[in-house]
C-alpha cells in the first residue's frame, strides 16, 4: 500500500482539485493523510467533507506547527509500504500511482519520476529525466537525482524512513527537503528513474 501525506495550510483555492486527483488514481491500493496544519481558510472543512465519504482518508487537524511538522505527522501515522507526499496548491494526473510500476520496481528503495509544470501564462510543459536504475554504493548520483530534492514527485519505501528514524527538520524554515532526501539516500541502495512523469506542479 502507498500512503499519501498531504500538508495542508490555507489552501481553499487549490485543496479539492488536488484531493480529486488523488482519488480518481487508476491505482487504488492507498490512504491519503491529510494534516490541516492550523489553516485559518475552510481547508480542513474541506479535507473532513471528502473523508466523510471516502473510508481511504484520514486527517489530522493540528495547530499550526509548519510543513515538516506536518509532513512528519503523516510519516508517523502512515501504514503503508511506500510513502508519497503531495502539496496541496499541486495535482496528480490519474495515473500518477500507476506510473511508478511497482510490481517492476520493489526492489528499489526510491522511485523518482518527472514531473509537468502548469502555468496560466504558458499552459503544461511535461519535465523527463533519463530513466535507469542506480546503485547508490557502486555508482555516482546523477546530478537530476541530486537536483531533485523537493518530497514531491517520488516513492519513498517506509522501511528505510522507519529503520533509520528519518524525519523532516522542524527547525529549518528552507532546505529542509533537501535534507531529507539526502539522509534518506544515504541509507538507500538502489534508486529507480522514470521518464513518466504524473506530477502537477502549479507555478502560479
């Protein structure tokens, strides 16, 4: 199972395209955690109307503590394999899960896809990366690897974050993905690319 952690924070705009998305997955083996930290907006009334109709969510209302408490909140509760993290403002095209090919890729403990930016100015522009599997002891990183640090368009496999404590720094305000990923790579063996990409990032 694929557990989806979702920080939410005043983003009443943006919060139910990007709930949808996830629930429309062709993939249907996940729970979506939604943690409302602190919004001041109707974003937790919204995250509470889908989880009254959908038995897959789950969520969190806390006070305001910032986006890796947050995260960190969804990492702790989460039951699933794998864990995916998502931003609230973005959306996910319906084969997103699907697209990771995880009956092919169990073995890996990182799967890292491209991604689409979605702007209003210039419509959706698809971002491929070289698709591969790496050794993380044998080979050196790719720098698109390395580049790639923000939580959002990967799998992370739950074994590595719970064996080595792997959490968000709640002290840094910037760098603090780029942290994670680096620890995490740090523990992991063999990383995954694809050149599918399922993400949505909204530029603007």
């Amino acid at each position: 199972m694929i557990s989806i952690v979702v920080p939410v924070y005043n983003a009443e705009l943006y919060l139910a395209q990007c709930i949808e998305s996830i629930l429309q997955q062709t993939y249907r083996d996940f729970e979506l955690i939604l943690v409302d930290d602190g919004s001041k907006d109707t974003s937790g009334a919204i995250c509470d109307d889908f989880s009254a109709n959908d038995p897959r969510i789950r969520v969190i209302h806390q006070d305001n503590r910032g986006v890796s408490e947050a995260r960190n909140v969804g990492i702790r509760i989460s039951r699933g394999d794998w864990i995916c993290f998502i931003d609230a403002d973005d959306f996910v095209t319906k084969e997103y899960l699907e697209l990771f090919s995880l009956d092919k890729n169990r073995e890996a403990d990182c799967i890292l896809q491209g991604w689409i930016t979605c702007s209003e100015r210039t419509g959706p522009r698809k971002h491929c990366i070289p698709p591969g599997k790496i050794d993380v002891s044998r080979s050196i990183i790719p720098s698109y690897v390395l580049q790639r640090a923000e939580p959002w368009g990967k799998l992370f496999k739950k074994s590595i974050i719970a064996k080595n404590n792997l959490l968000y720094c709640e002290l840094l305000d910037r760098g603090e993905d780029r942290l994670f990923f680096f620890y995490f790579l740090s523990y992991s063996r063999f990383i995954v690319t694809l050149e599918s990409a399922g993400y949505v990032y909204r530029t603007d």
